[in-house]
C-alpha cells in the first residue's frame, strides 16, 4: 500500500541528490552521443516517413512533466496523419492507427530518438516515467490522488514500468502501471538505471519495442 509515509522516507536523502546531479551529466553526454546517430539515419527515415504516409515528419504534443510543467515532446510520426481527431486516445497494442514503417520504428524504438533534443532542453531523462498528456493526467489523478508523485522526476525515454509493462490502453492499466513508476522513483539508483538500460536494449534487439 502507498502511503505518504512510505513515499517520503529517505525520498531525497544524500544519495540520491548526488545520484540526480550525476544522472543530468550522463543524459547530457549520453544525449550528445546519441546526437550523431540520429543525424546519421534523419534522412532515410524521414524520407522512408515522407514515401509511405501522408503528413508531417516528426510528432509534437504537449506532455506533462517534472514538478507538473508542460513541455512539447518530439517524435518521428508512427501513426497516420491527424491519427486523433476530438477525445484523447490512449495508444493500443494493435493499434490500427499505426502506419506499417512507424511499426518498425516504434518496434525498435527509433521513434523516440528525436527525444534527445528534449534531453538536452532539461525537459526529460533518458530513465524516467513516460510522460502523459495533461488530459489523462487530470483523469488519473481524479482516480489516483498520489498519482502526480510520477512529476517528482524527470520524464524519461524508457523506464521500470516500460520494460516490466505493456501498452497501458486503459485508465485501469495505466493505474497499473503507476506502481512501476512509484517503485522507481522510490528506489532510484545507478544499479536501478543500469538494469533498465540492459533490459531497454535487450527489448530493441528482440524488436520487442512499444
């Protein structure tokens, strides 16, 4: 059971301030490397994006994020063009709205790689919480009072509920889910980021990516 108590022993001891100092160093330098690679494959991919589905290269929409702050994520465009129109969708895990190349990209999480620019605005991590739309946001937080502990961190490209969780099409499932994220916020560490990174790229290689 989550409990204030729970949450708030030793949340911001004097590890784990040293731990987030280091880890904005290593999304700074991770994300300057990973800069390279996403140059390299712009191209093909946008032209790949450009000759199979009508509509803009990259995806923006407004996320929520650390301490409740809003900010514009960037992806390359998986699904058809104006996929969404009128209520707010969560994303299925066969999901028609999905072009077949954003499948590819979404399999091995290419989609996600223009994120880095986010990483290096401050706005994200590269291990975190996905972050949600302020809409589902507002509606799980109606369901879930301590469900806005997920904004004591940053964001990030993959994380614990990522790697232990499929696609969450549901206010129940996303609840769900919450857990993961608790737990990781909770229990954040190098050792902790380390794991998740392993499993990440052991997903990607599976071409198990969601």
């Amino acid at each position: 059971t989550i409990s204030k108590g729970w949450f708030l022993e030793n949340l911001h001891e004097s590890e784990k301030k040293i731990y987030d100092r280091f880890k904005i160093l290593v999304d700074y330098l991770l994300a300057i490397m990973l800069g390279f690679i996403l140059l390299a494959l712009l191209l093909p991919i946008s032209l790949l994006i450009f000759l199979t589905s009508k509509g803009p290269i990259f995806y923006r929409q407004i996320r929520v994020g650390a301490n409740g702050k809003k900010f514009k994520i960037i992806k390359f465009r998986t699904m058809i063009n104006n996929a969404e129109v009128g209520v707010a969708q969560f994303a299925q895990k066969k999901d028609g709205r999905v072009t077949p190349f954003g499948k590819f990209l979404r399999q091995t999480r290419i989609d996600e790689l223009p994120q880095i620019i986010n990483v290096l605005k401050g706005e994200m991590s590269f291990i975190g919480p996905r972050p949600e739309r302020p809409e589902f946001v507002e509606e799980l937080t109606e369901k879930a009072p301590f469900y806005p502990l997920r904004h004591l961190v940053k964001p990030g490209l993959t994380g614990w509920a990522q790697i232990n969780y499929s696609y969450a099409g549901s206010i129940a499932e996303n609840l769900k889910k919450l857990q993961y994220d608790i737990y990781y916020i909770k229990n954040r560490s190098l050792l902790l980021d380390a794991t998740i990174c392993l499993k990440t790229f052991n997903i990607l290689l599976r071409f198990k990516g969601r």
